[in-house]
C-alpha cells in the first residue's frame, strides 16, 4: 500500500518495499490432480511442481497524495529494461529498477530469453 489514511486526510508512504525479480508460487499451489475436498486434504494437495514468475513490469509514483507522475519499468528482454515517463523512453539497469519504489508490480510466466534462463 503506497498511500495511508492519518485521520482525516491521505498521505503517501515513501518508505521502500524490497519485491524479487523472481515469485516462486508453488508453497501456494494446489496439484490439479488431488484438489483437497477437506481442510485436513490441504497440506497432501500440494502442488510440487515449481512455479516461478518473473518480473516484467513496474509502476511508479512521484510525487504526494494530491498529485504526482506515474512512470513505468518495462522488461524488453533477458535483463534489459526500459524507463517509460510521457514521451520519453529510455534504457535503464536492472538495479535501477529494483530501487524503484514500486506501486504496481507485475509478474508473469518466463519467456524465451528471460530473466531464469539467463542466470542458468
């Protein structure tokens, strides 16, 4: 959460939120094969297959509560990513990214060419 309420009015919270490049969601999966019908079912359904998101896309804010500028970070291959601000775009380090305070982060499954494939 990015803004918060502080009694009558809305401030926006500047601290910065660590977020992976990677999300590992199997711990939270359940296999598809043994669906769980009871709560007691739960901890055998789940799922040992990995699956692991990667990071394509931020949005970031500046500014304060009453106004601001949203930018984006867009991955455009292996480490490569893209600052979008208005009309200007411009190549940026992963790091950068990572320092980024994020508002919306967006994560989906690896391509060809992706962030895993290049590390292995």
């Amino acid at each position: 959460k990015r803004f918060r309420a502080t009694g009558r009015s809305m401030e926006k919270v500047n601290e910065k939120v660590p977020f992976p490049l990677e999300l590992e969601l199997q711990p939270y999966t359940v296999n598809r094969q043994k669906q769980p019908t009871h709560a007691a079912e739960l901890e055998s359904s789940l799922s040992t297959d990995s699956l692991i998101l990667e990071l394509f896309g931020v949005i970031e804010h500046s500014g304060s509560f009453q106004g601001g500028h949203y930018t984006a970070y867009v991955r455009t291959g292996a480490s490569r990513w893209r600052h979008c601000s208005d009309t200007h775009v411009s190549e940026v380090s992963q790091a950068h990214v990572l320092g980024a305070q994020g508002f919306m982060l967006f994560y989906g499954q690896p391509l060809i060419g992706s962030v895993t494939q290049e590390t292995e």
